[in-house]
C-alpha cells in the first residue's frame, strides 16, 4: 500500500454514510412500539387517527383480531416493518391528537368551539371567518349554521351543531402527513 491509497482511505473516513445499523434499529424498535400504541388505541380514538395508510390500518386491526402469542408477534414485528415509511413525530403527534393529548388539538378545539358559538350568534362572525379562512367551503359552512340554528330553536338533538364544530375544528387542525418526506430514506 503506498502513501496515495493511505491517504484516499483516510479521505474516505471523513465521509458520513448515514445512520449506523445499530441506529436504523433503534429507530424501527421505537416505530414498532408506536404500532403498538395505535393496536392499542380505543375504536374510537384510533378511527380518529387520519392519513394512516391502508395497509397499516388493516395490519393493526387484523393484529386485535388475533389471540394467538406467537402470531401477535409476528403481527406486531409486520406493522413495525410496514411504520418504517412513516415519520414518527407525525405519527406520535396523529396519536396524541387522537388521544387528547395533544396541546395542538386542545386549542384547536377550544377555539373550534367558541367559533361555533360566535357562528351562531352573530352573522358578521361568518364574513369575518370566510376572509381570514379563503380555503373553507362557504356554502357547506352556511348550511351548516342555518341547521345548527334551526336545530337549536326547535330544541331537536345537537346532530348539526355537532357536525359545525367537527367542520371548524378541521378548518383549526391543520391535517398531518404521516407518510416520511421524499428526502428522508425509509430503512
């Protein structure tokens, strides 16, 4: 070996190749566990997890179908493998979120609901929301408050007062991309 090659192989050191083998399994561990969680997540609460792809949403439902030990594992080890396309913050934020954990989705709902209350007093709170949120749906929004109000007056059950809090909240929570972003590379 002579002085050249000495010199290209410490060159070659310098350079870095990403995250070592014992990272990238630390990472599908924590991805694993987080699986877990969603499996473990009430009905309710994990139909409330969005923009979880379909595949996984069948691995983890098929896992509480199972009884067995053995194949528990297995399933569980699949939904790790199938989570590793996915961002884990996205994901822990998406669980939070889904659980009332989130302090995101607590203000959100905070100020969902005392929108919604506003709506329905006042008519010049809609112009004022419409020109702060260009995005949102007017006409879906208006019919929902003439619902709402018409509901309240003849003292029927919350349905469309309901459904106005779930449309605003949505407009307040901004949705969450779980899948990783193209640059990122998925083990």
């Amino acid at each position: 070996m002579n002085i050249d090659d000495r010199l290209q192989d410490e060159e070659s050191d310098d350079i870095y190749e990403g995250p070592s083998k014992s990272q990238k399994k630390r990472e599908a561990e924590a991805l694993q566990k987080l699986g877990g969680e969603l499996a473990k997540l009430a009905p309710d609460a994990f139909e409330r997890v969005t923009g979880l792809p379909e595949d996984i949403r069948d691995a983890i439902l098929e896992y509480r179908r199972l009884k067995s030990f053995g194949a528990l594992r297995r399933q569980m080890q699949l939904i790790g493998k199938l989570m590793r396309r996915l961002d884990y913050d996205a994901v822990r934020e998406a669980i939070d979120r889904a659980t009332g954990a989130s302090r995101a989705a607590a203000a959100a709902h905070q100020r969902a609901e005392k929108l919604r209350d506003a709506l329905l007093s006042d008519n010049d709170k809609l112009t004022e929301y419409v020109s702060s949120h260009p995005e949102v749906d007017v006409q879906q929004l208006r019919t929902l408050i003439r619902l709402a109000r018409k509901e309240k007056e003849a003292a029927k059950p919350p349905k469309y007062f309901r459904e106005l809090y779930r449309f605003l909240h949505a407009a307040e929570l901004p949705a969450l991309t779980l899948e990783k972003a193209d640059d990122e590379e998925v083990a």
